[in-house]
C-alpha cells in the first residue's frame, strides 16, 4: 500500500546521497507513519498517520473517544 499520511498527505521525498567523492546514488525519506485506529464521522478507522499530525491533535484517536454517558444509552434504549 501506498505509505501517505491520511490526514495531511505527506509521502515520501526523493533527493541523492552525496559521498564524499561527490558521486549521487538515489535514496528517498520517508514520513514517520504510524498505524492508528482514529474516530470518523462513519465509525473506528484504522489508517497510517504522520507522527506530526498525532502531535499536533488533528485525530481523534478511539482510544481517548469519550464512552456515550449512561443516561444517554438509558434514553436511547427507551425512545
Ligand atoms: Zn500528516
């Protein structure tokens, strides 16, 4: 699968090693990913996330997703 940030779409950077005889092979940088199971609008999603977006809150992870209270669940059951 293609490694791309879901949130901001980062992926990854293309450039050269230079050694020191100044002789360029390719290499690429690739973003730190992280698997995390993260709350939509349609339900629980596991997707690939930078860490930079982790940091800065752009996800609501289901771990941290506050439980319905119980009356809510009660009044649900009810209607
Ligand atoms: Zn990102």
């Amino acid at each position: 699968m293609a490694k791309r940030c879901y949130i901001c779409g980062k992926g990854p950077m293309t450039g050269n090693n230079v050694s020191h005889s100044h002789k360029a092979t390719k290499r690429r940088w690739v973003p730190n990913l992280q698997k995390v199971k993260i709350m939509t609008e349609s339900g629980p999603k596991r997707v690939w996330v930078c860490t930079q977006c982790i940091k800065e809150g752009k996800i609501q992870k289901v771990v941290n997703f506050p439980k319905p209270k119980v009356e809510e669940v009660e009044t649900a059951q009810e209607a």
